[in-house]
C-alpha cells in the first residue's frame, strides 16, 4: 500500500514553483506536479507514437475518463461510478441543468444566485433560448437563496463557493430544503474539488460538475468532471448525446441510446493529453486527506486573514469569517485591487483580481505554507500602505487577467 | 520566408513510425510529428510550471484558438478570422446545427444521410429532443441527397466524405442547390481536413466543422474547429453560450452579451496542453501545399486498389473509383473483414474496421509512399488469399476497435 502524504511538509517538493513567486492563485489555474511532464511525454512517445490507433485498447484510452472520474469521485463524496470527465465545465453544467430541467418539466424557474460564476449563468440562458418554452433564470444575493426556494422553482442551480467571495453555500441544508419542495439540484464545484471535503452522496445532491485545473492541478484547460446521482443515471437523458455516450459507440448505428449509468454524459473524443496531466496530478491527491487539506487551508486562511487585516487596514474582508461558510481562499475589497494585483503580481505576490474591486488570494496547503502566508503579508503592506500600487504601470488594464 | 516541404520526400523523417508498421489509419488517429513532443513539454514546464496563471497573456493562451483557426482556415478554403478552435467535433456539429436551425426557424427538418458519422446524427436527435418543437431528422441514402433537398428542408447536414465508403458528396452544387431553396448549409470535415482541398468561401458554405486528430495529426483527442460565414457571424447563436464566447469574458457579467464574429462560438477554458500539439502538427501543414497531398493521395489510392483488386479478388471496392468523388481513403467490403484486419494489425498493417463488414485504409502521403502500399498489399493479399484470417485468435472481438 502506498504511503500517505504529509501535507505541505511532504507534498511541498511534489511541484514546480518558480524562484521568487509566492503562488496564490491555484484556485485559478493550480501550480505544476512535477510528474505531469514525464507523464504527459510517455503518452505522447509511447502510447500515440509508438501505439498509435491501438493505443485505444492497449492504454486504456477509451476507459480512462471513467478511471479518472472514479479517482475524482472519492474527493467529492461520490459513488463509484457516478463520475465521468471530458469537455470543459461550461459544458458539463449545460448537461447537467438540461437534464435537471426535463426532470422537472412542469416547472420553468432557475434559480441561482448573483454569486455564481458567469459563464454557468450564460450557459443556462443559452439553454433557455433553445428550449424556447419560457422557462427562466431567477437571481438572487447568495444569502437569499434559502428563502427564495418555493414549488414554482423547478432547479437549484448554484457554485458551492462564490469565485469571488470565497462564501460557501451549506450544500447539505440547501439540498434537503430543496428536495423538500421538488426542487432539483445541480452544483458547481468549481472551488471545492481539492479545496474542501465535498460529500455529494451524503448531500443527497442530483448533479454536479467541477474543473480539475485549479485546486486539483490538472493544468491549463483541463477536462471537467460530470456527477449524476445513481438514483437519476439511469433516467437522465443527455442533451449532449454524442457517440461516446452511446450504449455501443463502435456498433455505428444510425439511431441513438444511451449508454447505462453516467457513461452516458459522455460526447466526443476524450482529450487523450490533457487526461495525462489529470492521471499525474491525481497520484498526489490518492495519497493525500482532504480533511487535513481542509484544516490547514483554513489555518492559513486565517493567519492571511489576520496578517492583511493588522498590516493593512484599507482592505475590507469580504470572506466569511466563519470557517464553514468560505471555501479555501480569501478575499478583500479594495478600490484600488486591479492596480494593487498588477503590483503584487510585479513583487512575485501572484493571487488575482475579479471585478469590480475584488482582490482574491488562493490557499492551497498542497504547496503553500506559513512562511509564504506570512511573507505575502508583507509584500501586501509594502504595496497598499506604501502606496506603490499608484504607480502608472500598474494602472494598464490587460487582455485577460 | 520558410521553405516549402515536398509531401512525403521531405515530410515523412517529420513523423515518428514504429518500426515493422505500415500506418494506413491516419484517417482515424494521425502519426506523431516529431516536433510535438517537445512543444507540449515546453508549454508544461515553461508556460505553465513557471508562469503559471500569467501565461494567459505572456503565451497567448487566450488568443490560442482563434490563431490556431486561421492556420486551418488556410487549408479548407476559409475567411482569415472565421474559424475557431475548441471542445469536440461533437460539440462544434451541435452548435452549428442549433445555428442553422434558428436562422430557418420556420421549416423543420434536417436532412441528412445513411453515410453520416453516427455522432452528428445523434446530437441532432438530442438536439431535437431538446429543442421540442416537432423538428425531424430525415436520413436518405448519400446518392439521393440532391433529389430530396426541398423547400421543406431547413437545414442540411453533412459530412463531406463517408467514414466508411470514403465517398465525397459535391459540396458546391449541393450547397447552391440548397441555398436556391432556402436551405442552410452544415458542413462535416472529419474525413476533409488534411486530406484534400476544401473550398469554403468558394461553396457558399454556411457552417462547417472538423477534427484534427485525423489528418491534421494533432494527436488523440485533439481539439475540433467550426467555420461561420463571415455573413452569419454576427448573427448566428451560440447554444453553447459560454464565458469565453462572452464580449467581455473578464467584465463577470451576470448577463450574456455575444462576442463578434466567431469568437462568440468559443465556450469554455481552452484546452491549453492539446493546443500546444495542434500548433507543432500545424508547423508542417504551413509548409505543404494542399493539392500536392491530394495529388500524392489519389495516386497511391489507384496504386493501392490496383494492388489490392489483383491480389485478392474477395475484397469487393466500396470506395468510388472516380477520384473527384472519393476522400483520401480506400474502402473494401468482406465478409471476414473484422478478424482480417485483426490479422492484418498483428502483421503491422494497420487500418481500421468499420461495421458491418467495412474494412477501411486511411492514405495520408505526409507520411506514407508507394513503397509501403505495395508492402501492404502484399500482406492483404497473404492474410486474404492465404486464409491467415481465419485463425481462431482473430475472431475474438475488443471493446474498441
């Protein structure tokens, strides 16, 4: 049996981390396992290069978003079986809620709050156009949602923890109110998978869907992952019905049937590559606890919190306090936070910024300490007390940030 | 200014080929260029291991699939900053399709044909299913397609060359046929892209879509590509209404506002590392010309079904014999031709199967020559004639194939 890691202390070396970064920004895009490369090449060399078409069968192509769901599954409180990777996470919530949607379909009410990250807002509303039977997006303030849940709502479609914010919705408590009333669910778990422990099969939860580029580390672009509840995987129907969820893809048969289970959230050709990275990035977190993730994450949260707070009082906190109610990040209102982030990012001090004034740091114990906590704290004083955040440079608004 | 590389004499020492194999399946899984390797190596360890979330803007990860969309543009005769690159072919059909439909709101059928690949059939009926609004799909037999374009037809949805037979359908008359009867126009380029010259603008076409795993070798699981007319561009719209499709992705509006022209058909975060193969596949295809590959190609299909028709007189041609109406593939049917092409693959020969007696040789002249054409007959004709097909190991059937 392979030996568990120590986190931080032990997983630290497991990355690439470049001289005179402190990196806190791995709830955007995660830092680098160092066995991606050499895993990422092998695939590239061995199994397409040498292998070529046969590599399907021989590496496991074809098995392998399911493998890899499975492994996802056991960070997420998931059933065997009830994960699939592939696409890009936009996707998998317009899967997720178009099946959610037709389970429900004497109910035309989304609702969601202002919180959620934009494009599951813009997918919904592309949805919504194509069904073209008035169904509609309801938005309210994140702290109004448990309110706003009545029988005319036909699906709860929500982000665990806001991009923004870091606030974290009480998945639990929301689910059981909602099912209470008929309403389904879908989650987006974004900013949890790798950040904190999710139990989806103990929240009851219907569906939801995550990325594996920011906390688990997959790299830029990685594919998405798709849980459908087993009490639903074998009657959810997928709006995205290509050939890999077809019960028999290789039959080529001119009608479609869907697969059983949630093989069926399949759509077209697994991205082989980007599979790679995701196999190397997950043989840390095999062997790391999600709970002592957690309780260093919001050890360090807490020390950053104090640190900014003391140092720094023209920031405003606007993550929750309290440790169950935010994910693993913290964020502060500042006017002046796109400025502010240039310059950090200019001192090495990489977290990001999210409009309109939101200055968002990461936690990602895997490969951030004390020490970097502490030393970011710092770098943060000398560019907002000292003021250096108003230098011209940093006022030049980027393509993408 | 580079050089130009003359198909096959300078292009093949750029492909890596196992030893004791004769690849006749680059029209499902392109070889590996050499340079791929490297270049993903470099985006892993450099771009993202030591910049990290700041590559989006130091390596254009952002402005990779509309770059990576104008190098392809080139080889399928279409409009500098009409084609963008993301997500699964899958994907890019549904999306095309759903744009079609909505620009002749008032017809509802979509015609297509028995030869379509299964995949773009499927999303249709999802689509339909999701859509509710009584539209049908109507599937013919690929020689009466023209007959049955109509003013009944809203949408005609093809894939230019047959997955099977290799059959090309005529994509400029039948795109005037249809656009004189009001049809919109959807083009598959699976079996087009790399393979031969497209004609785009030239044909009027409407929508078109394709993978670059095949011809284009970008490797398995490759990124897809859809092509909007210019004048659909800033009309058609998106279903799949991603951030990245947004106008101002990084404003996290709650609202949808599409991007001009073809950028509005991206969806979600690029797959970055995949790109990064695309962009060393595309270094070669910069620098051959497109008709002397079409030119190489039907040589060595004639070579090849001269070669073949002599040797084993079982092998019956489904593939036509006139070279404007064929792809760059060979196709015979057989009875055996399942456990035949697992002799042919244990013999290094290989090519594909396809349902239900199919058996199906890519020819791709970047890497292949009349050498090994002859080399591959030869052993069809051993494994054929000589029976080498009907030993027990052969018939046993793999999960893929």
């Amino acid at each position: 049996m392979t030996q568990k890691l120590r986190v931080y202390e032990d997983t630290k070396a497991l990355f690439h981390l470049p001289d005179g970064v402190i990196y806190l920004d791995g709830n955007s895009l995660g830092a680098l396992p160092l066995g991606v490369a050499e895993r990422v090449n092998r695939v590239i060399t061995v199994e397409w290069g040498h292998e070529l078409i046969r590599a399907w069968n021989t590496a496991d192509w074809y098995v392998q978003p399911r493998r890899l769901g499975d492994r996802i599954a056991r960070l997420i409180g998931a059933e065997p079986g009830s994960v699939m990777v592939g696409d890009t996470l936009s996707l998998k919530v317009y899967q997720a809620l178009a099946a959610a949607l037709e389970m429900n379909a004497a109910r035309k009410l989304i609702l969601s709050d202002t919180g959620n990250f934009p494009t599951d807002l813009y997918m919904a509303e592309g949805l919504i156009a194509t069904l073209g039977r008035g169904h509609q997006l309801r938005l309210v303030a994140p702290e109004a949602i448990e309110a706003a849940l009545s029988e005319e709502i036909a699906v709860l479609y929500l982000t665990e923890v806001d991009y923004r914010t870091g606030r974290r919705h009480d998945m639990a408590k929301l689910t059981a109110k909602a099912h209470a009333l008929g309403i389904v669910t879908v989650w987006d778990l974004a900013h949890s998978a790798g950040a904190l422990p999710v139990d989806l099969a103990g929240a009851g939860a219907d569906f939801a869907a995550g990325c594996t580029y920011k906390y688990l580390n997959a790299g830029p672009g990685a594919p998405a992952f798709l849980y459908v509840a087993p009490r639903h995987a074998g009657s959810a129907r997928s709006a995205l019905s290509g050939w890999m969820g077809h019960e028999k893809p290789f039959a080529f048969e001119l009608g479609y049937a869907a697969a059983s289970g949630v093989e069926r959230m399949r759509v077209g050709t697994p991205p082989v590559l980007a599979m790679a990275a995701l196999e190397a990035s997950l043989d840390i977190w095999d062997r790391v606890d999600i709970a002592e993730v957690r309780a260093w994450s919001l050890d360090l949260s807490d020390l950053l919190i104090d640190e900014v707070e003391r140092r720094c009082p023209q920031l405003k906190l606007v993550t929750p306090r309290a440790p169950t109610q935010r994910g693993s990040q913290v964020s502060f209102a500042f006017e002046g936070g796109y400025a502010a982030m240039q310059a950090l990012i200019a001192r090495g001090v990489i977290g990001d910024f999210r409009a309109p004034d939101i200055m968002r740091f990461g936690i990602t114990p895997l490969y951030i300490g004390e020490d970097e906590i502490i030393r970011a704290a710092e770098i943060i004083e000398e560019v907002i007390a000292g003021e250096e955040w108003r230098r011209p440079e940093y006022q030049v608004v980027n393509a993408v940030t």
